[in-house]
C-alpha cells in the first residue's frame, strides 16, 4: 500500500486562511484598476504606481526598470526614482517602511528583507 505525502505549504500553518492573507502584500488587477493590501491595510496607489508594483511582485526574482513600462494614456513619463519614492511614501502614509529599494546598478525590486516571497499574492481577473 503506497502511503502518500503531504508537503506542507507556508498557508497550512495558519488556521484560517484570512489570517495568512492578513500578513500578505496582496495585489489584485481588475481591469484598468487594481486593490493593493498589505498587512489587511488598503494602500492607495495611482494606476501608474500600481503597475510598477504589479510588474515588481510578479517576478521577484530579478530586478526591475520601472520606467519601461508603457502608459496607455500618453502621459509624461515618471523617472525610476520617482515612481520608488512615491510608492514607498504611499507605504510609510500607512505606517509601513520602505517596501520598493534600489538594487545598486541593476534597478527596483520589492525588499524582501521585510516581505518574504512567500507573503507577496498578485492575481488577474
């Protein structure tokens, strides 16, 4: 008889499923818009900010360029630096610390030394 296993993944060591989404960087694009929740707080972020953190947190692996990323608006483009510090301020309006650093001569990443990949959810619909 084949006894299966179970490896047990990061949400199986909370009780309810909402507590681990509680500690979560949870991004969410619907459309044009997107719902940014960190630690069961709504973080206001501008759709600009909002794909630059979207792009961030989908691959946290590599750094990113920020100001690549194309505007369907035709509006004046952000410069890295900008688009960092405006997300990071929206951050530390809610009382959180810096969320976005600088990798030196590479681009912006997510910090991982205060949010593990683990806690960091995107989703499309």
């Amino acid at each position: 008889m084949n006894k299966a296993t179970y490896e047990l993944d990061l949400i199986d060591y909370y009780a309810d499923p909402v507590d681990y989404f509680k500690k979560c960087l949870y991004l969410r694009r619907i459309g044009n818009q997107g719902i940014c929740m960190y630690k069961n707080k709504r973080i206001h972020l501008s759709p600009r900010l909002f794909d630059a953190l979207f792009t961030m947190a989908e691959d946290t692996s590599k750094t990113h360029k920020l100001d690549t990323i194309i505007r369907e608006n035709g509006a004046a483009e952000d410069n890295e630096r900008q688009i960092a510090a405006r997300i990071n301020k929206a951050f530390r309006k809610e009382g959180f610390t810096n969320i976005v650093k600088k990798e030196i001569r590479a681009g912006y990443c997510i910090n991982l030394d205060i949010i593990q990949d683990d806690f960091i959810v995107t989703a499309t619909r």
